[in-house]
C-alpha cells in the first residue's frame, strides 16, 4: 500500500534541510536570504571544517572521521542558495 509519491529523495532532503535552517535563523530573528547573515554562516561553516582537523590532529577523531565530518559541514553551506 503506497500513499503517494516518494518526495524523500536528496531534493527533497535538502530543501527540508535548507528550511530548518531558515527556521533556526528566523527564530533568533535573522534570515539567511540576507547577504551578510548567509556569508557568516558559510564563514561559520568553514571554522567548523577547521575545528574538525584540529580534532584529528589531537587524536580525538581519525582520518576518516574528520573528513566524514568536514564534507558533511562543507556541504551544509549548500543548503542556503534553497532558500
């Protein structure tokens, strides 16, 4: 028994993504469709990736860890030009 079209797929999954994402920012009352507030999250994403390879460096994650890790924050600034 099917209840209608899949709408999971990756589109799907990133423009619900991108969404919360905007929730998120609306509620401390920002929006990400602003220039400058998306600029600091795609900056705020790239500290993260960094964060990430100081964390190998320390020995607190391995390789394959960290580069799980920075692709997926990498990968997050993605989700702003869905907005």
């Amino acid at each position: 028994m099917t209840s209608g079209p899949d709408h999971t797929g990756p589109d799907e999954g990133r423009r619900r993504f991108a969404e919360h994402l905007e929730l998120t920012y609306n509620a401390a009352d920002l929006t990400l469709t602003d220039p400058r507030t998306a600029a600091a999250f795609r900056t705020a994403m790239d500290i993260a990736v960094t964060v990430t390879a100081g964390a190998l460096a320390q020995g607190l994650i391995g390789d394959e860890q960290q580069k799980a890790l920075a692709e997926l924050l990498a990968g997050t600034k993605e989700a702003v030009p869905l907005i």
